[in-house]
C-alpha cells in the first residue's frame, strides 16, 4: 500500500508541479504570497517526482535507497522540524527569511517524519528479516 501511495504522489507531483508547489505554499505559510521560489523549484518538484514514481514502481534496490532516504529525512524532521523547514526554505525560496509558518505546520511536519521513518524500519525489518 505505501508503495501505492508514493507512486501516486510521485505522479501527482511530476504532472503538476506548479499545483503542488502552490497548495504547500497556502498549507505551510501564513504568507502565501510573499513566497518567491528559485527558478528552478517547478522543476525540481517534477524531478523529485519522477524519481518517487519511479523508484516506487521499480522496487528493489531503487525503491530501498528511497525509503531509506526518507526515513532519514523523517528522523531530522522528528527532531528538528523548525530547523528542517526553514532548510528547505532556505534551499527552495528566494526569500526564506520573509516566509512565516503557520503555527501547526512543524507539528505536521513532525508527524510525517513519524510516518516516514516508521515506514522506513518496516521496509528496512521486512527485507532483512529473510536473511
């Protein structure tokens, strides 16, 4: 089922970068509107997209290397989810210092790093257990 729900995310994410980048923006920041991205974060969203998909599709080593990527993207989110917003903020905007996060936004992103790093280790529990 996780594997379902990535590849769909990953679809969504490489169909519709500019949609996807736009509904963050009004879900994340109390100012929408002040938020100018790099030129290149369309892109980068379809890209980070495609791989998702397609990593997810493939299995195997490709479809490991991506849950163990995310489970360690998940553990700083657990424990530093200011900090690791205003990373991506940093990296993904002109502008990060003028981008204000809605107050339960850290919350959510706490949340998914939980359910990033939970799927990782079942990923990770469920390969190794074979051997």
């Amino acid at each position: 089922m996780a594997r379902t729900l990535l590849v769909g995310l990953g679809i969504v994410m490489a169909l519709f970068p500019d949609r996807v980048t736009n509904w963050y923006q009004r879900v994340a920041f109390e100012n929408p509107e002040a938020a100018v991205g790099n030129s290149w974060l369309g892109s980068a969203v379809r890209i980070e997209g495609l791989l998702i998909a397609l990593c997810s599709l493939t299995g195997g080593r490709g479809y490991a290397w991506l849950l163990n990527l995310m489970g360690l993207a998940g553990g700083v989110a657990v424990l530093f989810p200011r900090q690791y917003l205003d990373w991506g903020a940093r990296v993904s905007y002109q502008n990060p210092e003028e981008i204000e996060w809605t107050g339960w936004f850290p919350t959510v992103a706490r949340g998914l790093g939980v359910c990033y790093v939970v799927g990782s280790l079942r990923d990770y529990r469920r390969r190794h257990s074979a051997d």
